[in-house]
C-alpha cells in the first residue's frame, strides 16, 4: 500500500509542481545512476531539493531512491515519521548518536542493497544559493563502499522557490547540473577537496549572479 501510496504522490504531486511550477532545466540528466548502489551529492538550499532530484526518476524506480535526512526532525511525531518513511522513504540519521561511523551504517547497509542514496553534505538547508562546508561524513561512506560511485549534483534556485522557514512555494525556474560520477580516491583530505573541485566547477557553470 504505501509503495502505490508512493508512486501516486509523486506521479499527482511532485512531478506536475516540478515539470510545470519550477520549469526545470537538467544539464546532463543521462549521467544519473539508472542503478544502485550508487550516492547522489548535492548541494542543500530547499525542503525542495530531496523531491526533485526524485522527481528525476521514473516511478518505478522511486523505490530505490533513500535519501537521508535527520531522524530528530522528521521522525518527531507519528505523522512525519509514517510520511517521511513509507512516502518519502528517507534513511533516517541520527545526528545524536557517538561516532561517526555508527550513525552512517544505515546509509552504507543500503548501498549494499543496491540503492540509490541522495545525501546532501552540508547537513542542514543553508541560505537561499549560498552553500555551507561540506561535512566528512561523505568522506567515511565513499571509503566503505570504495567501489560506489559519488554523482555530484549542483542545484540552482531551489532556495529561492521555498527557502527554509517558509511555506509558500514560488514559482522560479530551477537549473540541475549533473557531474560526473567518481569514487574513493584513497585519502579523506583528497576526496573532499575533489567533490568540492567538481561541486564548484558545476556551480560555475550557469555563471548565476548572486541573489540580491
């Protein structure tokens, strides 16, 4: 039920306000993962951001999409969490638990299982298009699943349609960059100064200006 439930709230829902509301432009679509296990990494500005990068598969292919969220936020209560869970389909992380490694099992048990993981690395929405220091944890999942192929994706105008702290959708035209897929390159520091290389260079792409 909750699988049907799924594929009616993206094909009724989420699809239309993406296709029609947000009027988006992918650069590149053939370059995201038709299977897992593979991680999708973006930059974060919206509530928006899971649903669209969702929205980007065929319906039948919802139920390989994870993405992770916080367990505190979405997980408060019973609706959020049957929503967030059977709707949705986060992988919930619990931001309270020691060690770093324990908190991302979930994340590399689902790589195991052939899905696809969306983690957005800054943790947190920022400001609308101004993006924060991407956290490690994407650093310890890569290192895990050596084999896993990291898609980054670079996301534009997101935070201007629902910035955080807002509920009202805005019409915007939203631009998707999709980079080119790479793995563990052996070194933490190396890794993370290579997704931000590749995060940047898709960012420079658009040649955006700023928000006023």
């Amino acid at each position: 039920m909750s699988r049907f439930l799924q594929t009616l709230f993206f094909a009724l829902i989420v699809k239309p306000i993406a296709l029609v509301m947000l009027g988006l432009n992918v650069r590149r679509r053939n370059r995201l993962p038709g299977a897992g296990p593979a991680v999708l990494v973006a930059n974060h500005n919206s509530h928006l951001d899971t649903l669209v990068l969702m929205s980007l598969y065929p319906l039948g292919q919802l139920r390989w999409l994870r993405p992770v969220a916080a367990a505190d936020y979405f997980l408060r209560n019973r609706l959020s969490a049957w929503f967030a869970t059977k709707i949705i389909g986060i992988l919930p992380l619990d931001r309270t638990a020691e060690g770093g490694r324990n908190r991302l099992a979930p994340i590399t048990e689902a790589l195991e299982q052939g899905q696809i993981v969306i983690l957005f690395p800054e943790g947190s929405r920022g400001e609308p298009e101004k993006r924060e220091a991407f956290r490690t944890g994407i650093a310890h999942i890569a290192k895990a699943r050596s084999d896993t192929p990291i898609v980054p994706i670079f996301m534009y105008g997101l935070g201007k349609a629902l910035p955080r702290g807002e509920a009202l959708l805005v019409p915007f035209f939203c631009d998707i960059f999709v980079g080119k897929p790479f793995s563990w390159t052996g070194n933490r520091k190396t890794f993370m100064a290579e997704l931000e290389v590749r995060m940047n260079t898709l960012a420079n792409e658009g040649d955006f200006p700023e928000w006023e």
